[in-house]
C-alpha cells in the first residue's frame, strides 16, 4: 500500500510539473530556499534531464529521483529548459531588455568589492553564507558602468526597470550566457546567486555597446586582471590590517602602467574597504590600455582596514 501511494504521489508530481530542464553546470540541490542545507551534498549533473515542479523567486523546485528529500531547490540559472512551460494569458512575453542604443560609451567606472567587507552588513544573504564555507578572499565584481552615472535602464520597458529598482532581482528576465561565463560569475560575482547580475545587466548593461554575454565577459576579464595583479596581493597581504590610498594607487601603477593609481577611487564603510571604482576609456582588451584613457578622480578615502572573513 505504502508503495502505491508513493507511486502516485510521484506520478501526480510529474503531471504537475511545468517543464522538463538540462543543467548548464554542476549547481548544488538545496532541500531549502536559502541554500543553508543539501542532504547527501547533491548535485546536478550534466546532459541529464530533470523535471521542474514549480518557479518561485528565481528558484526551480526539482524533482531528483532516488534521493531524499527528492524535491530540491535550485537557482533557476543552473537550469535551461528542454521544453517550454505552458504559458498562462497572464505570462509575460517580454524576455530581455532590446539593445537599440548602440553608441559607444568611452568611460566606464569598473566596480570591485572587497567581499568580506560586504558581508559584515549582510551576514543573511546567501552569497555571505557561501563565502563562509569556502573560506577565500579576493576582489570580486560588482558592475561596469558606463558614464555618465545618469546612463541607465536604456530601452529598458518601465516595469521591468520597476521590478530592478525594487530589488526583485531574481525575478528578471534569464540571461543568454555561456556555460563558462557563468561558472565565472559564481566564482567572482557571489551576488550572482542573489540575481546581482541581472541587476547589473538591466541597469548598466543595457548602456553597454555590446550583448549580455560580452558585457560580462569584458567585466570579468578585467576582474580578473585586477584580483591576480599586484593589487590584489597587496590586499591578501594585509588582512585584517589597515591599508592606505597611497599604497593602493601604488600597486596599480605597478601593475597597469604610471598613473594608473589616479584614476583609482576607495570606497570605505566604518573604517572597512568596501569598494575600488576604477576608471576606464577608449577601446581595448587589456585594463593597461583601458585605464590610461580613464580619468584622473579624487577619493574621499585615504586608510582602511581590509576585513578578513568572518564577523566583528
């Protein structure tokens, strides 16, 4: 008897389930919402098919066979559908913002976090949950603006730069991204899991003079560039110590030319380096090239002390 309930409750599931999807990479299967637990440390595999029971606040509820619990949740941008949902008359049928402004924009500020910074203020959010158990710190991308600071939302349709500005992100519309680009975004863009990303694309992405994919692979690139340069060895050096202006600008002139430092302002909250905003123009692929077509800023921050993971 016990068998046959089983059996039907799984196959009411089934009848139920919206659609069928193919994981884009190996996301971890949360029992709950917030991440914090995952019984059997489960992960999707790839090119196999999974059925979605329902969509909840950019989240899929996933039905994975012979575990336990078997119904999992799991960020919606794990997962690509094989089949599309049925859609209601209520379905919105605007999928991503239209790329009609084309101009190029010759200043950007690139945006770099000093993450455990981030999470003294934030300790519930998911991606300050994760870096708890990963135990790494390094520069991690926040945005890439273009200038002037006013050059938002273009083309955006007015309810979905709403949804933006009232933070429901993970709402937004899916981005078209590379497996690749993804994994990345998780590595140093820990908002990701919150939906930062759509955020950053919807509101500054759409002013880029490219598509999603590279707007994101240009950011990451310089990203990357950064943490991996002197500048962010200098920062991993000093942990929990306090750190100057002077030495910052320093470590950039070293590493991306003289000058660099200029166009280099520091953010900082209650004494923490939360933020560098780094100044890019022109064209090019390297921030070498970038940066010396950025422009020379003043910063309000002069010392601050590069948090360490954990809480005060």
């Amino acid at each position: 008897m016990k068998k046959i309930i089983m059996l039907l409750t799984l196959l009411s599931t089934l009848l139920s389930a919206r659609f069928i999807a193919t994981p884009l990479q190996e996301c971890e299967a949360f029992n709950n919402m917030k991440h914090t637990k995952n019984t059997h440390n489960i992960t999707l595999k790839m090119n196999q098919q999974y059925t979605i029971i329902k969509k909840y606040k950019g989240q899929y509820l996933t039905l994975i066979k012979g575990e336990s619990p078997a119904q999992r949740w799991v960020s919606s941008e794990c997962l690509t559908k094989a089949k599309k949902p049925v859609m209601s008359k209520h379905t919105k049928k605007y999928e991503k913002p239209i790329l009609l402004n084309k101009k190029s924009n010759t200043q950007s500020i690139l945006v770099l976090s000093w993450h455990n910074a981030f999470c003294e203020t934030h300790q519930n959010k998911r991606e300050c949950i994760q870096s708890m158990r990963e135990g790494k710190s390094h520069l991690v991308l926040h945005g890439l603006w273009p200038q002037p600071r006013n050059n938002v939302y273009c083309n955006v349709p007015k309810k979905i730069a709403a949804k933006d500005k009232h933070h429901q992100w993970r709402e937004l519309p899916n981005l078209e991204l590379e497996p690749k680009t993804i994994s990345l975004l998780q590595t140093y863009m820990p908002g990701y899991i919150s939906g930062l990303h759509k955020h950053e694309w919807i509101k500054h992405g759409t002013c880029y003079s490219k598509d999603e994919e590279s707007y994101f692979s240009d950011a990451l690139s310089l990203t990357r560039e950064v943490d991996s340069s002197s500048v962010g060895k200098l920062l991993r050096q000093n942990i929990g110590k306090k750190i100057t202006l002077s030495q910052i600008r320093k470590a950039f002139d070293s590493s991306f030319g003289n000058g660099a430092g200029k166009k280099v302002e520091l953010k900082c909250k209650g004494g923490l380096l939360t933020e560098l905003w780094i100044n890019i123009g022109g064209e090019g692929d390297k921030l070498t090239e970038l940066i010396s077509s950025g422009k020379s800023v003043r910063s309000r921050c002069y010392t601050a002390t590069v948090d360490r993971i954990g809480y005060r």
